[in-house]
C-alpha cells in the first residue's frame, strides 16, 4: 500500500471498534460409533432380499367348507370358463395342501402358481380341503379364496367337480408365459389363420 492508501485506510476505520473474541468451545467428538450408529450402518448395508410374496395373511372373509368358490378375471371367454368350471381342462400339476400350515400354505400357493406360470402351464389344481374339522372350519380354503384373485397370473378358479376333490379343491386356469404366447402367434402364422 501507498502511504496515500494507508491514509484513507485510516480514515476509514476510524471509529470502528474490533468484535471481542469470544472463545467457541467445540464439543469432543466421538471417534467410535455408538451400537445404534453401527446397528443403522449394518442394516443400511445389509444385503437383505425382499420377500416378493405379497400374500397376505391378516384377516380373511371366511368362507364354510360346502361352499364352492369361484373367480373370473375380466376377459376370460365364458365358454373357456364353463370347461374350467366343468372340469373339461386336463391339470398340468396339482399342489395338495393337506396338513399344511397357514404359512407353509401361503408360500407353497405362491411359489406353486409362480412356476406354473414361468413353465407355461396354463390349468392347474390346488387341493386346500375342506376344513370341516378345523378350528376355524375351511382356514385354507378361506386364504386361498382370498389369495389367487390377488395374484396377477392367475385368470379363473373354480370348485372342483366332485371326482377330482369337489368342494376341496379348485381348477386354476393361468395366464399364459411369454414363451406360450409366441409359440401361439407361430402357430397360428404357419397355418394362416393369423392373418
């Protein structure tokens, strides 16, 4: 600076006074984690896989053990629900839930109708019982009513006839697979009727 800066410096900061320093006391900081630290670090890190089931068991609209069910999703042909109703389909593979738990039961429904579906079958069976001496009467067929209409691969259930289980066990039509839908549009190209 100039001794003409200097000057006007001074002039400048006349009549200011300096801020008084106050000492700032810093709190210590911890170099070690608290456990909830490290207890929020693990689980942010963990590798924990959801459970894809959606599956619900909280409460269910029960359901007796005489009663037939029956589902049909928009856009399933009438007649192609009659022959299910009437046990017209073949089942391509039956789950039988007989002395199951109510979890084992949700799990095994829902991995069931997953790789029926990831295999192209399009009708299956599944054997619930009818309950008649559990205490509530009809649990399972009760979840399982409540189960299949929630599950996207699934087009229509209904009461078996009484051959293959009657009020017992349901036929379970399934959407089909990718796979399935493209052999279809093959077919139907090499024989002309796609067109």
């Amino acid at each position: 600076m100039t001794p003409d800066e200097d000057d006007l410096f001074e002039q400048e900061m006349a009549g200011v006074k300096p801020i008084p320093q106050t000492k700032i006391i810093e709190a210590p900081r911890s170099i070690t984690p608290t456990e909830s630290q490290l207890a929020r670090r693990e689980a942010a890190v963990a590798d924990v896989p959801l459970d894809p089931n959606h599956l619900s068991t909280e409460y269910v609209e029960m359901v007796s053990p005489h009663d037939v069910l029956e589902y049909k999703a928009n856009g399933v042909q009438e007649g192609v629900y009659r022959k299910l109703r009437l046990g017209k389909y073949s089942s391509e593979a039956a789950l039988d839930l007989h002395r199951k738990t109510l979890q084992q039961a949700r799990q095994e429904v829902f991995e069931f109708v997953r790789d029926s579906y990831r295999f192209g079958l399009r009708t299956v069976m599944i054997l619930h019982g009818k309950g008649e001496r559990g205490n509530p009467p009809a649990l399972l067929k009760s979840y399982v009513n409540k189960w299949l209409p929630s599950m996207p691969e699934v087009m229509a259930f209904h009461s078996a006839q009484k051959q293959d289980g009657g009020a017992g066990a349901l036929y379970v039509l399934l959407k089909k697979n990718e796979h399935r839908k493209q052999q279809n549009r093959e077919h139907y190209m090499r024989t002309g009727r796609g067109r």
